[in-house]
C-alpha cells in the first residue's frame, strides 16, 4: 500500500507572450505583487509557432519566461491561474488580448502548465483550471511528451528551464545560486 506524502513546494514559472514588449515590465511589476520578487528572466524569444494568435494579439509576438523566488503549494496553481487571467483582462484593449499569460511549476521530475481547457492528458484541479503535464525530466533531460506545446519544447525555453530546475534544487537544499 502507498502511503500518502506530502507534496514537495515548487518553483513558479510564468510564461508570457505578447507583440508590445513595452508591456512587459508592467506585468512583471504586477505579478511580482501577487508572486513575490523574480529569480530568473529569460531572453526575448520569438514566438513564431502557431498563427492562432495573429488575429487577436497581431504579430510578431515574442515570449518571456519569469521564474519567482518563492515557492509554492503546488495545490495553488488553480488560483494562479485564475489570478493570471483577471490580470490578461485588465491588459486586453477593444476585446483583444494585448498579453498571453502562462502560469505553471517546475518540480525535479516534471514542469506543469494551468489551463482552462480541458483535454484527454489534462487533470482537473478544481476552480474550472486543469493542470497540462507539459515536460518530464528523465535521463538528466527535458523530455517533450507528445502534446507538448511546440515554443515550451524548443531548446531556447529548455535550456532556460534547466537553470530554473537548479535554483530550484538550491531552493529545497537551502542554497543560495
């Protein structure tokens, strides 16, 4: 019989995206409101995947990860999520999205993203969010799975994700990177 454990805290990742890059420091400075200060950002990386947000958000559109000091219960990602999208309302001008807002975490073996979409590989996790198990860790690697989301299996946020997963290594250590 297994015994149930608690779940270990984890290290918030946000991903976001936009065409207007002005926003950025904005939305970082409310989110660090909510979320506590940053621990990592990532470079501007284009996000030329999909055109499925061309004809709300425009194009080019261009993605930043923020990685936040503080841990979280795992279990709060739902209210994350809920907090993100009120946030997106607030930055959306004439019933269009300025700024696309991914919360998710980041454990040692995997890195999960919210959505409000359910699907066959999504769990539910109450509040009408659902948790997407978006990247594993195995054999010292990210590993895509097959509905990975292309931008979060390209090695640009992969490598970024591996520094993440070693400040969050420290983190449950105590170590300071």
């Amino acid at each position: 019989m297994s015994k149930p454990q608690d779940p270990k805290p984890a290290k918030l990742v946000i991903g976001l995206f936009t065409k207007e890059r002005a926003l950025f420091e904005a939305l970082v400075d409310e989110l660090g409101s909510h979320f506590g200060p940053l621990d990592l950002v990532s470079p501007w990386m284009p996000f030329d995947y999909t055109s499925y947000y061309e004809q709300e958000m425009g194009r080019p559109l261009f993605r930043r990860l923020v990685v936040f000091k503080s841990l979280i219960a795992q279990i709060d990602l739902a209210g994350i999520k809920l907090r993100t999208n009120r946030l997106e309302d607030r930055y959306t001008h004439n019933e269009r999205r300025r700024v696309n807002i991914d919360p998710g975490y980041l454990l040692n073996e995997r890195f999960v993203l919210a959505s409000g979409k359910n699907f066959s590989h999504r769990i539910y996790i109450g509040d009408r969010i659902y948790a997407d198990l978006t990247l594993i860790y195995q054999r010292g690697a990210f590993e895509k799975l097959p509905w990975t989301y292309p931008d979060y299996a390209d090695q640009p946020v992969i490598r970024f994700l591996v520094q993440a997963r070693a400040k969050y290594a420290a983190d449950l250590k105590g170590i300071k990177l």
